[in-house]
C-alpha cells in the first residue's frame, strides 16, 4: 500500500455517514467530500422535512450531484410511520440503498425519530427481502429515572441493536459512530450482517475534550478513555481480538493485521453555523456535530498513525465498508495518495455565500496532505 | 421552622465553600453574598497568585470587609510547598479556619496544586493540633492510560482521602463539593471528622445538562442522574441511610427528619466573565464555574422542594455546617425570612464598572423570594 516511507495510496475512498445538508449550506459542503479524498459518500436523510419518499431521495441525491457530479451518492430514507413495505420495495428498485433510524430527541432533526422498533418490523421484512440496509443512531432518549443520559445512552440502547439482528438475521444492519467498548463489543459478537461505522473524531476525543469546549460536542458524545481505546483496539487489532479469547488456540498469523471488516469509517461529518456553535447564553444549548469532510482522509491516516495502525487505513477507510455495502471500485479508478507533510494548519473556517462552516481541528496542524 | 404555608424562617444562613474572587470583580460579586441570604462566607484562598500566607489572607479579608463588612469572612490558605507548620501557627492565632487543598491542574487557578500528600504531613499535623481545617478539592488530575477523564476524576480521589482520614483521625476534613455517589458513601462510611459540602447547582444538574452547554459547565462536572439522586437522598434522608442498613434495628422516629449533619452546602459559587464562558473559537476551552451566590437561598429553598426536602434548609444551609466548623450564630442575630413567589425571574445578568457576571439558571423562575 505505501509507496515510499512518504506517501501512501487508498483504493477510492468511501465515507459511509455524511451530513449534506440542504440549501446554500449545501453547496459549501457537499464539495468538502472530495476535497477530504472521498469519493462516495453515504448521505443522511435528516433533513428539514426529513426524506421520507423514494422521490425525496432521487430529488436530493440530484441536487447533490448538480453540486458535485464526481461523487457517488448513496442515498437513505428516514424511518418514520410513513414509511411502507410498499416504498421499500419502490426505494429498493430506485437503488436507495438503507433506511436511517433516529430515537427520538436525540440529535439534530430528530424530532420524528421512533420510540419502538415493532411497528417497523413489516417495514425491516421488506427491507431484509430487497436487501436494503439499517442504519441505527444506536441511543436511547435519556431518562433520569432509568439513571440514563448522554454517557450510558449508547450501551442502553444494544439490547434493541441484538433484538433486531435475532429477529432478523439477513438484514444489514450498521450501528453508527459507535463510542463505546460495549457497543465494539457487542457488534463484534453478533453475525456478518452487523457492521460498525466509526468516526474519525471519536478516535480523537474523550469527554474531557468536550467538557467546556462546544466545537468538541457531538452526538454521541465522546466518553471514557477506554472507550476510546476499544474504537482504536478494533481498527488496529479487530479480528485478532474478536474471533478469540484465547491465542493458543487460534493461527494469529492469519489475523495479525487483518483490522475487522465489519469496521470501517462512518465520518458522521455534521456542519453546523458557527452561531449555533456557541453557546453565549445560558437559555440554548449548542447544536450537536463536529466537521470534518475538507481534512477527512488526512485526518484519519494522521489518526491511525498516531496509534500503530497507518497499515489499516484502506481497509478502515474504503475495502472493508464497499465490501460490507457491495459498492465495488470502478475498474480503472485511481488510487488517492497521501503524502507526509509539514507546516500544514487546518484553517479555521470554510466560506461562500452566507455560510460557513470550521472545522475539526481549527488551527491543529495535518502531517498528510492529499496529493493534488 | 415555617411560619406559614407561604413562608419559611432560616437562622442565619452560612456558604461554606465561595470564591470572591480579587479586584473590581471582587466589588461586584462580595455584595451577592448577603444579596442572596447569607451572613457567612468560607472563602476559598485560589487568587492570583494564591493566598498562602496569614498576612495575605488578613489583607483579603481586611479588602473583603471594606467591600461589605456585615458579612462574617471565614479565611483559608493555598496548600502548597511554602506552607510550614509554623505558619500554620500563626495562622491559626489569627482566626484563619482552614487550609484548600487543590489537585494540579483540575480547576481555575490550580497550577501550583499539589500532586502528593505526604510531604504535607507536618502540616496536616501542626493542623490538626491547631484543630484546622483541610479542604479537599477531591479530584486527580485526567490521566487516559488510567482511563481517568472529569467522569471518574472524583472516585479516583477517595482512596486519598480515606488514607488522610486513617492517619489524622482528629483532623478535620471537609470533601468539597461532592457530586458522585461514590463520594457521599464514603463520606457517610468516616468518621464524625470528615463532612462533606454539596453545592446548589448539583443538585440541579447532570451531565446531560453542561453538554453543549457552557454555562451549565463546572468542575467537578455534574454526572449520571443516579448521582444527582444520591446528593439529593442524603440531604432528605441522610442519617435514616446512614446509620443502619435495616430499618428493623432502629428506631426511624429518631432519624426521619434528620437529614445528615455531615453535608451541608457549599455554594462553590464561582463567577467568570461572560466572555470567558464561551467557546467562541475552537483552540480555546470555556471557563469552569457556575455562580449563584445572588440567588442562593432562594435557589436552594426551591431545589430542596423539588424532592420534598424544604424541611431540611435550615440543617442544610446553616446549622449543620456551623456546628461541624464551631461558627455559632450570635445571640440577638434575626433569621432570614423567604416567601413564596410568582412570576419572578432570574436576571441576565449582574453589572458594575466593566464587571459584569451571568447567574446559574438566568431567565428561569425563582418560587421563593428574600424578604427584605
């Protein structure tokens, strides 16, 4: 994969979990996915309204390709009651690829988002039969009675995510931006049909990154140090760790440097005005997100170096997701390549129009740049 | 201790745990402490520089008075290397009560706190002769090869403080602003030496509550909801829990209405300039601290409501506190009056020269008013 001790190249790039957006702020960004050396992007359907219809989908997924041409648009319908068998089966033949659930109040635009899994059940059959993918927030609503909030919302909510897969074995299904060692744990412990996006900042941040310092919150939040490490351990480590508890027993040369690919990037890029960034009165809260498109590819090669796993960078970011998606390379298509830089600070902001966005990092300085 | 339904009567109110800051600052904010119904200040020694001497402690307090002279400032000192047992002495002969221990780097100004504490046992010695107090910031320093981060930086502490209580029975120590289960079993499981001050704002919040949210922001973090309940069951309930594990073997007719005279408040106000607060920009954290100290009493008497515990405030916020540090309330000295209120709000803030500071829960309702 590396070329010299300087560059490195990765098969086409593939973020499957993007925010786009919609409106002006949506021409800004949507030319951040390759800027940031993608070239798919797996665009969340969580708009205001959300996209509910095959037709809502096909419609955003031309405004996004009028933006961008170059980019591969795998479009996502928002589960809510609308959605019918019936516009499963249309969606499907569309080539809409998944369906994303939000519980509700958890996010941005989450408002519509489910309560209970069972009455979707005939929706996950038809989804199951033409092959479409689930796409999980995998949080549950806090609760103080429950003792639940931000920290534990993402454990609370596996019991749903081992529920679903038993009841429904084939279907796909992606439990996003995990952020805990029980959410590894558990995707590593159920079937082939379960796979994990991780993002690039939860590889970066624990929650004293974001304590005090909004342009660090998301959701889900990041948590615990060891939690941190459990995303790092499966990205470097994966199989070697989940297939065995017990090395004796197991030929390690077979996985020593395999990662897991049922893990792979999910960026969860999330754009948001600045003004909403900021929480300068003690009546509103800060939006939840933290961007990262325009740096994404040296980011996350910058991140899997600083903990021993640069060699795992085109499974983490591309082979092991088109693979778990079935959204081969083009014949022919170019590898991006990274070379090691010096001197290069992420700027603190993206602008045209009326909007603008800063990203991750702002003012943090990137040791890979993407070959022009 | 009610005179009515609509009225309650506290003996004089005492915050065993305010920052009062140094400067035009100061002005503004010393005045809030009788504003919002306290006679007694225990002020914390984390100026720039620290208050580690008897002679800067006597000019802060002499500066205090001239700001407001009807409030009864109780001094402490920094606990750092230049403390000697000797000075411990002095201070001791000069009316100073206590000594603020703070772990390196965890809060405002704690750059020269202390990482070890054996090296201070001559001074804990000479303390505990001079019967002093030692308060304890109770948090380590984050650490993520521990896995230590704000969430746990609190249960981390405890081991230290059981082993100071274990080698100085008879010094007193107060468990600053508790804010974990975890702490207030501790604190219950030691000795009568050992007390504990919660503060008002913990009582309201948790970690749900300061995420994305600056101004709800504070060291210790608030944590999980079953936390929060913990503070809140050992106010309203404390001895009954306390002193017995079955409720058979005692008789509750004596504990029922105790609440625990080991935790009592400890506002832990800590007032910032608004422009700190903020996290416009994302190379730079926002100030930790909540201030309440111009609405305490109210605010309080209204939490304490909350959970059914508005029996406990005058043990709460004066009695009990002012037995564990021997302050008694001087004879003739009238209580302090709060009545039922509609329709009031909580300012935006509070002004004076170019100070200016934002009160925990601005643009809420206050229930309970001072009566003048």
């Amino acid at each position: 994969m590396s070329d010299s001790q300087s560059t490195i190249a990765v098969a086409s790039p593939a973020d499957f979990h993007v925010h786009l957006r919609q409106g002006e702020l949506s021409t800004l960004v949507t030319k951040h996915v390759r800027q940031g050396g993608f070239n798919v992007a797996y665009v969340m359907p969580n708009l205001k309204p959300p996209i509910t219809t095959t037709d809502e989908a096909l419609l955003y997924r031309a405004q996004l390709q009028a933006i961008d041409p170059a980019v591969q648009y795998l479009m996502t319908l928002y589960l809510s009651p609308d959605l019918t068998p019936d516009e499963i089966r249309k969606a499907s033949r569309a080539g809409i690829v998944g369906v994303k659930s939000y519980p509700r109040g958890v996010t941005t635009n989450s408002d519509g988002g489910i309560e209970s899994y069972e009455a979707y059940y005939p929706v996950f059959e038809a989804m199951e039969e033409e092959d479409m993918v689930l796409n999980l927030h995998g949080e549950v609503p806090s609760d103080a009675a429950a003792n639940t909030c931000v920290l534990n919302a993402e454990p609370a909510f596996l019991p749903h995510l081992r529920k679903l897969h038993a009841r429904f074995p084939r279907l796909r299904i992606v439990l996003e931006h995990a952020t805990t060692r029980a959410a590894v744990d558990c995707v590593k412990s159920l079937g082939d049909t379960v796979a994990c996006t991780i993002t690039a900042h939860h590889l970066a941040l624990t929650v004293d990154d974001w304590a005090g310092q909004a342009w660090n919150f998301c959701k889900p939040v990041a948590k615990y140090p060891d939690d941190r490490q459990a995303l790092r351990d499966v990205i470097k480590q994966g199989l070697w760790f989940a297939e065995t508890e017990d090395r004796a027993h197991v030929s390690t040369a077979m996985f020593i440097s395999a990662g897991h690919p049922r893990f792979f990037l999910g960026s969860d890029s999330a754009p948001h005005p600045p003004e909403t960034k900021s929480s300068a009165t003690p009546q509103h809260a800060c939006a939840a997100g933290v961007y990262t498109s325009p740096i994404l590819l040296p980011l996350v090669a910058q991140l899997l170096e600083s903990f021993g796993a640069l060699d795992r960078l085109e499974g983490f970011v591309s082979t092991y997701g088109r693979a778990f998606y079935r959204i081969p390379i083009a014949s022919g298509e170019a590898k991006v390549t990274l070379r090691q830089v010096q001197g290069k600070i992420i700027q603190e902001k993206w602008a045209e129009g009326n909007q603008s966005v800063v990203p991750f990092w702002a003012g943090k300085e990137l040791v890979w740049e993407i070959v022009g």
